[in-house]
C-alpha cells in the first residue's frame, strides 16, 4: 500500500490507472479504524480496480470547542488495517497541503443542513461538503463509499454529487455494530465502561420507536418525544435532538408516510454519540 | 461543431478525448458572441486538442430585479461564430438540466465577494462559483478561459480552483475593446448611440487615473476618488463603485503599491457596465 502525503501524486496515481480503465473507489475517512471503516473497504476492494482511502481529520467541519484536538489518531495501526483490507493508496495530507493560510472557499448544501446534526454543529456540514469535493477532485474516484451512521452527512454529499455534476456515485453502506447493538465509532473510545453500557440506549430506543410504528403509530412529534423520553431513562444520556424526519428531504414528518428517518444525537460523558434507524411506511 | 444539451454526453465527449491524451479547453460564456468571447476560442484553439465552449445564461448569478429575462440571445449567430473559430463541441444546456428543482448546493469564495460587485451585487458571484464548478465537472477540462473584463470573477475562480483542488489551468485573457476604448460586452447592446459614446467615459478616466499612479501618485482613496469624479463628469453615468484595491486579494488599498487595480462599474441608460485598469508599481 502507497501512502500519498500530497494532491499532485494523489492525481497523478489514480489518473493512470483511470486510464488503464480501472475503477477508483474511494473511502474518505478521519482514521483511528474500526470495522465501519474496514467495511467500507472491503466492498470498495470487492468492487473496484484501485481502493483508495483518505484519512485526515478536517478542521473545518470542526465547530469551536468541539474535539478537534482530542480526536484519537493511530497512524500505524491504520496503515496496517487498510494494507490487510488490500487497499492500493492511503491519502494522507498534513492539513497545510489541504487548506491554504488564505483558503477561502465553501461548499454549503442547503436546506438539508438546518437541523439534526446542522442545528447543534452549524458549520459541520459545510466543512463536510467542503473537504469532500476537495477530497473528490483530489483523488477523482468513479465511486465514494459512505457509512449511513452518518445519515444526514451521505444525504448532504449525494446532494452535493448531483448538484455539482460530480461524476461519481456514491455508495450507501450499512451501519456497522457492535454485538450489545451500539454503532461503531471511533468516538466510543471516549467512553468509561459505564458510559458504554449506557451508550446502548440509542439503539434501544430507536428499534423500539420503529416498532411502534410498524404496529401502526403515525403521528410523528410523538414517536419523536417517545424516542427523546426512551433515552432520558437512561441517567448518564443527555439527548441532542431526538428526530423523525422524511429519509430524503430530512423534513420533519408530521404524519408518518413512505420512508421515515429516526434520528438521534447523545452526549455520554465528553462522547456525542449519533444513530438513526429508517423505517418504511 | 457538435451541439451538446446533456451533461452526461459533455462528459461522454470529453473523457473520450482526454482518454486520447488531448488537452481539453473550455470557454464559459453566456453567449452573444462579441470580439471578446472569440478572442478567448482562438486561445484555446491555438492550445488544446479540444475546445469546448459552454453557452448558459446563468439564473443563480443574477438577483432580483437584474436583466436576467433581458440577457441578450442570438443561438444561431452564436453557433455559426463558433463554429467558424474552429470550436468543436457548444455545451447549450437548458436551465432543468443544470438544476434541479430542488437544487441546494452553493460554492461561496468568501473574502474576496464582498466588495467591488459583490458589494451591489450580492448573490452573484456564489452565482458564477457555483456554476463554474458544475461547468467544469459536467466538461472536465484541463484549460478554462476567462477574460479579464470580469477582473473580480477571475480572481473568485482561480481562488476556487485551487481551495476545491480542481486540476484545471485558468488562461486570463485581455480585454478585448472597440476602437474608442470601450471594453466589448454583451450588455453594450442595450445603448443607445448616445450613451454609446458617453460609455467611454470608463476608460478614459482609468487610464487618466492610472497615469496619476505612474507619476508618482500613491494615496488609494484619493486616486479612487479622482476616478470616480471624472466618471461623473459624464452626465449620462452613475457610478456604482470607483475604487483602488490590490490586485491579487481585491482588499482597499490605503497607500497603493505592488500591483494596484483600478475598477469601476458605471450604470448609463439601463446597462450597469463594468472595466478595470491594472496599475504595477
């Protein structure tokens, strides 16, 4: 596996074997690698002629006082799981080949980014869509590959792909979970083993929430304050925003219909911890 | 020349071409050919294997109450021009193939928007961005020509190529004038004979202007004001803006040195025309 620390030789790599006809899939990701991360290049591997996986943790879709800094890294065991994985290329820019001191342009995708996880981080989705167009020109690859934990992050970028004519199509991949249920992230590192054990009442109250809806339940504000008070029985959680939306406009749903997003966001300890369940109607 | 209306037979095209090792350059225009526009499809016929000219009257870019509606058209003359410069495909899509009715996504260049025509001009250089980049994804070249009439725009393109990492060349090109001085520009057709030759009144005070920098002259605000008093010796004009400001960030420039540009935009009858001056010193 190569490791590229700049945008020319990222270009020139995967310009060549686009040329020799090969398909280039790309992973963008923050590092720090867990089975989400090896999944995404597993189908990557099994689809593409040229896997290649980004890793930088973006500053910009970092708001003020968020964890930035504290974000856990592991350079080499990375290189080591994404090598084992097969992956061609590890994209690995310092931050100074990324962005330039003056660096002066945003992508925003609107309307999609108002609420859920645009309410209480109102410049990460711009740092998101920002690093990934910058990240797709980078490394032009034919398909991206993106987990659906983060579900409003995929929505954003498939909007964004259409809107700019992007020649790529992005690929939804299924959220990853531990065996108790909890959503892999690396941000579960953060967690004391009680505030893990607390960490599986998202999952808990989400499949719950689907379930009344499968038995019937339409009013969505109500299933959405069922959601919050399922969480708030747990002592060490404290709800973010707990959501049903329109899976596609991310619109809240007053009643119920077609395909329902239920989202949460929870803070356990210093984690914020995020999962969602989409329910068809 | 092949007319192209879809963006995925644009890329169709051109990734067939590059395949071959040509070089792909591209003209972004709004049409109504002048001197102007042909002098940048000469430039990229005298450099590229192909030459690509878009040809899109741009709604994001105008606000309300612009001459949107009134933007001058003429397709065939248009074509036949271009055809006759040995240009070898016209992109012409319609409005619903480059947005979609529930279009989000914007590009913004922050800083350098705020002042010049971004200042009376709110929205459009977001406008311009946002479609450049859908431009250059739906044609993928490696050279774009821009013309330096639009100064601001150049400098809010070079400075998204490289925060958005799109591996595309942009050829600045000189503006292109009439024999009394008056910078071509499709928005000269809305003159009349009288304010046709008011209309000199731009160039000749920026180069009166650009004199006094030349002997000596070094105190921005008093060179913009000079610009903009002999503007206003015209009894037709209306001066928009009149200002000094470096060449390279477009901030004021208190006292000027380095590369100083001298612009204005000056409303006579109902076109808003703009030109621009750049002073080394």
């Amino acid at each position: 596996m190569r490791i590229i620390r700049t945008i020319q030789e990222m270009r020139a790599e995967t310009e060549a074997r686009r040329r020799a006809g090969e398909t280039v899939g790309m992973v963008p990701t923050m590092g720090f690698f867990h089975e989400g991360h090896l999944s995404l290049m597993r189908r990557a591997r099994a689809e593409c002629g040229m896997v290649v996986v980004s890793l930088f943790v973006n500053p910009t879709q970092f708001g003020p006082g968020e964890d930035l800094a504290a974000y856990p890294k592991d350079f080499e065991r990375d290189c080591a799981l994404a090598a084992a994985e097969g992956v061609d290329a590890m994209f690995a820019p310092e931050a100074g080949e990324m962005y330039a001191g003056d660096h002066a342009t945003f992508v925003n995708v609107e309307r999609l980014t108002g609420n859920l996880c645009g309410a209480s981080r109102p410049v990460h989705f711009r740092g998101v869509a920002t690093v990934v167009a910058k990240l797709f020109n980078a490394c032009r690859p034919q398909r991206a590959y993106f987990g659906l934990k983060d579900y409003q992050q995929v929505r954003v970028i498939e909007t964004m792909i259409r809107d700019l004519n992007f020649d790529i199509e992005l690929v939804r991949c299924p959220i990853v979970r531990e065996p108790d249920g909890v959503a892999m992230s690396s941000r579960n590192s953060y967690l004391s083993a009680e505030e893990r054990r607390a960490a599986t009442i998202l999952r808990r109250s989400l499949v719950a929430a689907g379930k009344r809806i499968k038995e019937g339940a339409r009013d969505g504000a109500a299933i959405a304050r069922e959601l919050r008070e399922a969480i708030e029985t747990e002592p060490l959680a404290r709800v973010d925003y707990a959501e049903v939306v329109d899976a596609e406009s991310l619109a809240p749903l007053g009643r119920i219909h077609g395909a329902a997003l239920l989202a949460v966001a929870v803070r356990i300890g210093r984690a914020r911890l995020i999962d969602n369940l989409v329910v068809e109607t």
